[in-house]
C-alpha cells in the first residue's frame, strides 16, 4: 500500500494548511464552505513532504497523492495501521460524560501502561482517524471516544477503530434532530454493543442505568461480556461499586472491587453525576491490572478543564462551569446537583439546549418547571428557547445582554453554576463574575 509506506515514513497527518509540520502527509479534506485541494500546494511549500488530493488537476508532480476521496483514504489508512499495530482499544462513547470519563480512564491506566487517548473532542469521521495516526508501537492501550448525532454513525466508527473494549457511559436526549428520537439515541450508541459481541471481549456497564441493562441484553451480550459497575452499597454481582461519601463542592466516592477492600477516592470534579464516571475509570483500570492506589493516584490527580465540571474561584464568587454543552439529561443532572449541594447565595446562568428539534420547547419549559420546583430563585436564562417559556425569571436573548446586566448590577459572595451549550458561549460571562 503506497500511501502507508509513505505514512511510515512520515508519520504525522495534517489536515490544516496553516499548520504544516515539516515532513508531514496534508490530507484535503472538503468542507461544506471550502476545497482544500486549492491548499495543497501552499501545504507543501510550507513544510509538508506529501498531499494526498481527489482532484487531478492539483496532483502537479510526485508529491502529489491522487485517491478517490480524500476523507475515505484517511479512514482507510486509520484502520489499515490500527490493524497492523493491534494495540489494545478501548472505544467509549455516550451522551453525557464520554470526554469526562475518557480522561478519568485515561488517567487512571497511565499509571500503568503507556497509552494513547482521544485529545479533546477529536471523535468524529475526521478526529477517529486523526487520533488512531498518532498510534505507534511503543502504545499499550489506546482509548478512543466516538460521538455521534446521527444514526449509523457509531457502527461507523467503530468499523474504523475497531475497539477490543467498549463502555456507554448513558444516554439521553441529545441531537435529537439528528438521531429523530430517545429510541434512535439508543440505537445509535448499541452500535458499541454490537460491534464488541461480533469481534470484542468485555463491555464494562453501569448496571444501575436501566437503559444501558435493556441495550446490552437487545444486543445479545449476556454476562461473560459484562463488566458491571455500579453507585450503590450492595456489591452482589458487580465488579465494582461505589457510594458517594461528599460533594460539597468536591465530589468523593468510597469504591470497593469485588472481593477486595475499600477505598476512598477524593476527586477534584464537582457533581455527584460524576461519581458513575468515577467508577467506570476504577472498574476499568481494576480490570486492566491496576492496584487500588494507582487508581486512587490516577483519579486523585485528574483536573478537569475546557469548562467541564469546573470550580472556578474570582475575587467576588466562587462558580461552577459546565459550559462545555448542554442537553436535557445533563441540564437536569446539573441543576438538581447545585440544588442539593449545602451552600450559601445559589445563582444559576443557564443558556439555551440547541439541537433538539420539535422537542426543544417542551424541554426548556421541563427545566424552567425544575427551578421553581426546587425553589432555586437566583436564575439568569440565555437564548431564544429559553425565551420562549414560561417563566419570571430575568431572561436575555444573548448572552452579551446578560453580560451587560452582570455589569450594571455585580453578582458578588455567591456559588454560580453555569450551564448551557457551547453555541450559547456563556464562558464569556466569566469576566464579569
């Protein structure tokens, strides 16, 4: 395979032409508003060895690879050197908490093993691929995470990663544009399943979540492929489980391994609904060899980032910044943990739930009617959706209204959660609090 070869020799994949790494492969992927063939020359002159386009008449001389579909030969050469490499994969995917849960098993089994992960939220038809070029030989373990907002997509990628492992942390009602319904949710991410009964080994599986149970047993993985987890205090048939001991802010999770002596983990994540990613790192790392003070070293020294169940403390407010995205299941998560959480002047910034198609008002009015009813009275809505509802609440159709209001009258001695998609850009609201 010529374009492998090439690879092996050069084995660092651009897909940017104001990056080009000397010495690197440029693949010109198109988007919806460009043709990247047109930048496969200016690639080359600024350090790129080789690109490979699917125009021919911007393949010029031999530094040009000409293929059908450039996209298609990047997934192509992704699973060609998963295959030769056979590293161990762990594939995770889910609707909340996939990219929590990857760093947390991530940091958990390099305490132990030399390992590759997804980098940030690099898990679609471009970012899989992306991420299985950066595996080489000297990795143990690689785990991948594979988003999805439409059906088929998980089977997708899974045919090009082809996981040894899998977990579905949930799922919930995210892009329901794409995927139509809860049900083609559920579909979508059984994908995993199915693909780990026809080549896998082990599913690890919160038994606690009912919908995940139904799946795994719909697709026909009986318990020789289960490895279960679960928050509760009664052990029997789990592999693991964990009670949560303390969340005010920090969250803490006593765990137990079966046959094996407890141990407490005090995490730096806040909310509780992070306990279940907890324990999906410690069955995991469990499995994989792992000592209890490895696991507890991994989960202990993990800092999230990128707005995710963050503490952040100014000089007037202490807030909780889970601004990355925002669905109905992680809203509602989000906000009935800051509700239960014991501390003083509780205000909450929520920002509107995009994606969600001819459901998206009944869902919004589904949380408004959650605030009153957890009597939560400090509460700042952003976004058309949430401007729609009912509610008496102050609502801004922008978050630079809201901005300007933060201004004018300061939020100060308070906790801030602060919770919406990414699309509503509610991190700008940072500097003001």
């Amino acid at each position: 395979m010529q374009l492998y070869n090439l690879f092996l020799q050069h084995p660092v994949i651009c897909t940017d032409s104001r990056n080009c790494p000397k010495g690197s492969i440029f693949f010109a992927l198109k988007g919806d508003n460009f043709n990247a063939n047109s930048f496969a020359l200016g690639a080359l002159e600024k350090g790129c060895a080789y690109a490979v386009v699917d125009e021919a008449e911007f393949a010029i001389d031999e530094r040009f690879i000409l293929v059908n579909n450039t996209l298609e030969a990047l997934q192509a050469l992704a699973r060609y050197h998963r295959e030769q490499l056979g590293t161990t994969i762990i594939g995770i995917t889910g609707t909340n908490g996939k990219t929590t849960s990857k760093e947390l098993i991530a940091s958990v089994l390099k305490e132990k093993y030399n390992i590759h992960y997804t980098q940030g939220n690099l898990n679609n038809h471009i970012g899989v691929p992306l991420t299985l070029l950066q595996l080489n030989k000297n990795h143990e373990l690689a785990v991948i995470e594979m988003g999805a907002n439409h059906q088929g997509e998980i089977a997708f990628l899974t045919e090009i990663a082809r996981p040894d492992f899998g977990i579905i942390t949930n799922v919930g009602k995210a892009h329901l544009e794409g995927f139509g319904s809860f049900e083609g949710v559920m579909k979508t991410k059984a994908e995993l399943y199915d693909f780990i009964l026809k080549t896998g080994k082990k599913v690890f599986i919160n038994a606690g979540n009912e919908h995940l149970t139904n799946m795994a047993h719909k697709s026909g993985l009986t318990d020789e492929y289960l490895q279960k987890y679960a928050v509760s205090d009664q052990c029997e048939n789990l592999s693991l489980c964990g009670t949560i001991t303390d969340c005010s802010p920090f969250l803490s999770v006593k765990c137990k391994p079966a046959g094996e002596s407890e141990f407490e983990i005090s995490t730096q994540l806040i909310g509780t609904y992070n306990a279940e990613n907890i324990l999906a790192a410690a069955t995991i790392g469990r499995y994989f060899g792992l000592t209890a003070e490895q696991i507890k070293k991994g989960l202990e020294s993990y800092v999230p980032q990128n707005n995710r169940s963050q503490l952040t403390v100014t000089e007037r407010n202490k807030l909780v910044v889970d601004a990355y995205n925002a669905n109905p299941t992680s809203m509602k998560a989000a906000v009935l943990n800051f509700a239960q959480m014991n501390v003083a002047n509780k205000v909450l910034i929520l920002g509107d739930m995009l994606e969600l198609g001819d459901q998206s008002a009944t869902e919004h009015q589904y949380i408004i009617d959650l605030l009153v009813q957890n009597n939560l009275q400090q509460v700042f809505l952003v976004g058309p959706e949430f401007s729609k509802t009912q509610n008496n609440f102050k609502t801004f159709g922008h978050v630079d209204e809201l901005i300007q209001a933060l201004i004018a009258s300061p939020i100060s001695d308070s906790y801030v959660l602060i919770k919406g998609s990414r699309g509503i850009k509610l991190e700008k609201t940072l500097s003001s609090l």
